[in-house]
C-alpha cells in the first residue's frame, strides 16, 4: 500500500507536467503526420521562387532546388547584332 500512496502522490504532484508533455506529443505527432501527407500527396513548402531560395543561388544548374528542377526550361534571348 505503501508503493501505491507514494505513486498517487508523485501523479498528484506532476500531473500538470504529464498533461502538458502529452499535449505537445501529440501536436508534434499531427504536425509529421500532416507533412508527411502533404509530401506523399506533392505538395511542397517551396514557393516556387527559386531565386529567393536560400538553398540555391537560383542559377540554372542548381540540383537542390526542388522547384527549378520540375520547372520548364526558358530560354534566354539571343542577343542579336544588327551590325550592317
């Protein structure tokens, strides 16, 4: 009976401290369950504006911006010389 009252009592003492850190598990278990759906579904925290990204430099031949690499390919114009 001893170890019992010395348990309800420890309880007692911190059970704001256990409600609280089963609070911010479980909104930490949601946050991850929410993002990791979100990935498998495609969605991206990505902007899309790679120039802004601070991965990348927002050059053509970065590989880590996400978004630059399922963007379509523009082309820059040609500079022409109309030297006659």
């Amino acid at each position: 009976m001893k170890g019992r009252d010395n348990m309800l009592a420890w309880l007692s003492a911190n059970l704001i401290n256990i409600v609280l850190i089963a609070v911010i598990v479980l909104i930490t278990g949601m946050l991850i369950r929410s993002m990791i759906r979100d990935r498998k579904a495609g969605k991206s925290s990505c902007g899309g504006n790679c120039a802004s990204c601070g991965v990348c430099s927002g050059c053509s031949t970065c590989n880590k911006c996400s978004m630059m690499n399922s963007a379509p390919a523009t082309k820059k114009p040609v500079p022409t010389s109309d030297q006659n």
